[in-house]
C-alpha cells in the first residue's frame, strides 16, 4: 500500500470515528436537555421519543460501518439521516420553560439538521 493510500484509508478511519463520536455526543447531550424540561404528560412522551430517535442516528450509523454489503451500509445510512430528522421534530415540539433551555434546545435542533445533512451526503456520494 503507497503512503497516499494509507493516508487516505487513516482519514477515512478517523471521520467514521468522528462521526460516531459525534453522533454519541449528540444524545448524550438530548438526554442531558430532556433531564431539565418541565415533566408533564406532553412533555413526557415527547420526551421517549425524543430519547430513542436521538440515540438512534448513532445506533444506526455503527450498524451501517459493520454493513455486509453496499446496500445494508445505504439502508443504515438512509436511517440515521431519518432518526436525525425525527430529533429534530421532536425538539421542535417539544415545551421550554426559560430562555437558557429554550437556546439549547435551539442547539441540538441545529446539530439534527448538520447530521441530517452529513448523511445525505454520504448517500448521494455512495448511490
């Protein structure tokens, strides 16, 4: 293997790890939001969904860097990019009580449409 190769295949590496970094950091911090927000029936089950969409861009992400195939790596992918999509619904939805967690919310709203983003650009680069 020629270094470029090695290089190439070391960046590559390092972006899947970043990116299941990444996505491990962003529920962790929907689970720390969702910790603060005022409970109530609503807000409640809003909440559930809330935590398993968040937790399932990254779930699904692991699952497509161990794909069998071309089309299990896409058909991962393509769900990662739903679940992000899903957060962001959700965050949407959701009620805040004060500025502080409503500028939070307003974050993790933000980092759901970069992820979104980031996996629809590894499906239109992999089709």
């Amino acid at each position: 293997m020629s270094e470029s190769q090695n290089t190439n295949t070391k960046t590559e590496k390092s972006r899947q790890y970043d990116l299941e970094e990444r996505t491990l950091k962003f529920a962790r911090a929907v689970i720390a939001f969702v910790r603060k927000l005022p409970k109530d029936v609503v807000n409640n089950e809003i909440i559930k969904q809330l935590v398993r969409s968040s937790g399932s861009v990254g779930a699904n992400y692991i699952e497509a860097n161990e794909a069998l195939s071309r089309k299990d790596f896409l058909m991962h992918i393509k769900i990662s990019r739903k679940e992000a999509k899903e957060s962001r619904y959700w965050l949407n939805l959701i009620e805040t009580d004060n500025e502080k967690i409503e500028k939070e919310r307003q974050i993790l709203c933000d980092e759901a449409t970069q992820l979104m983003k980031i996996f629809g650009s590894i499906v239109e680069k992999t089709q």
